[in-house]
C-alpha cells in the first residue's frame, strides 16, 4: 500500500480500523459488513469463496482504476 | 524463461526433460491442508478429488519453495509459487544458496496480484486511496512479508 501513497496509519489516523485478523475471520467480518475491505493473500481462495455466497465480490483493485 | 513479474505463477518441468503428465505422477496441492486457492486449478486438471482418489496430495505451510525444489527434481509436475521466490531459485540464492534451479518453466499465472482486495460487488471503494478511512482486514501480522519472501 505504501507503494501507493497510503499506509496503514494514513488509514488510522483518517478515521479507519485496521484489523489484523486470520482469513477465516476476514471472510465472517466481510460477511457480517463489518469491514469494507479485506486483503486476502491468494486468489481462488476459499475464504473469497465463503463470502462470494452471501454476495458478489470485486478482487484485485487495479493499478489502471488507482488512476481514475 | 519468463519468471512473472508478479502474482502466483505455476510452474512445471522443463518440457525438454518432463514425462508426459499421468495421473500416476500426482498433480499436488501444495498449500494447506483444508483446500487454498490451488484446489480448483488441481481440481481441473485431474477431476474430482473424490472419484480419483490418490490424486492429490495436500501437504503443509511453507511450500512455494519446496514446489520449485520438487518440480526441478521431478517428483512432482505441476506447482505453484510466487515470483520472488522463483528468481531466487532460478540465480541460486537465498534460501536456494548453493545451486541454480534451471529445470523449470512458467506456464501460466493463476492471480494477477499477490493480494487480493476484496470488496463487496456494490462497494463505492475503487482505488486504493479509497482505503483511507475505511475498516480494513489485512490478514495476520506479517503475513504480507511471509507470502512474497518466504521470510
């Protein structure tokens, strides 16, 4: 993130959580609307999967859209 | 020979010296033991995992770099792993000190990113900047470092 102009204390410091948490409990969060976003580390992941059943996801924020 | 830049590469056998793939040669899992994202890939390649029993092989944490030392030696023919680490056993350095492991090739990319930011379909977040103030679930402390290096 820091290579995009943003850290994590940028994130803390605006207002923002950051949650350091296991992928599982990402994905409950992220089911539960608890958080806006979650980093996963992989892609197909099982985690990604779980939340995808309870509603559609958007993966991989491109380096194209940071510039829109 | 095309590394990736970025992302989680598969890799397999150089075609030169590879055995033309057989179920008998085990496409494997190398990521955790309750599935990870290889499962599907394996899962495409091989079937399913119920009807073939024996085809997969899930094994534990750690294993980008033991997938490039098992791939280069034969015993397994398809892996996957992320590029850093993959460079670091093509020049021989790191934790692959000592030799060069050239018997290798990418043959596709199965992630454009390393991580994936995940938000719902209908979110207003489309930049990173958009993170700023929101609530955000990174995943365990130092996983980040751990995925890319190894370390």
């Amino acid at each position: 993130m820091e290579a995009y102009g943003i850290n994590l204390d940028d994130v803390k410091n605006a207002g923002g959580k950051v949650n350091f948490v296991s992928f599982g409990e990402m994905a409950s969060l992220m089911k539960d609307g608890r958080v806006d976003c979650a980093i996963f580390p992989s892609f197909p992941d099982e985690n990604i999967m779980d939340v995808e059943v309870a509603f559609p996801c958007r993966c991989s924020i491109s380096i194209k859209s940071m510039s829109t | 020979m095309y590394l990736g830049s970025d992302g989680i590469t598969l890799f397999a056998l150089d075609p030169s010296t590879r055995q033309p793939l057989q179920r008998r040669h085990h496409v494997k899992d190398w990521r955790r033991d309750h599935g990870g994202p290889f499962f599907p890939m394996a899962a495409s390649v091989n079937g399913d995992q119920r009807s073939v029993p024996g085809v997969y092989r899930l094994l534990s944490r750690r294993i980008p770099f033991s997938n490039l030392k098992k791939i280069d030696g034969g015993t397994v023919d398809l892996g996957l792993t992320y590029p850093v680490w993959t460079y670091d056993a093509w020049v021989g350095r790191a934790i692959f000190e000592g030799k060069q492991y050239r018997n290798i090739r990418s043959i596709g990319k199965i992630a454009v990113h390393p991580f994936q930011l995940t938000v719902p379909a209908k979110s207003k977040i489309r930049t990173i900047m958009d993170l700023k103030d929101k609530n955000l679930a990174v995943g365990p402390r130092g996983v980040e470092r751990s995925t890319i290096s190894g370390g």
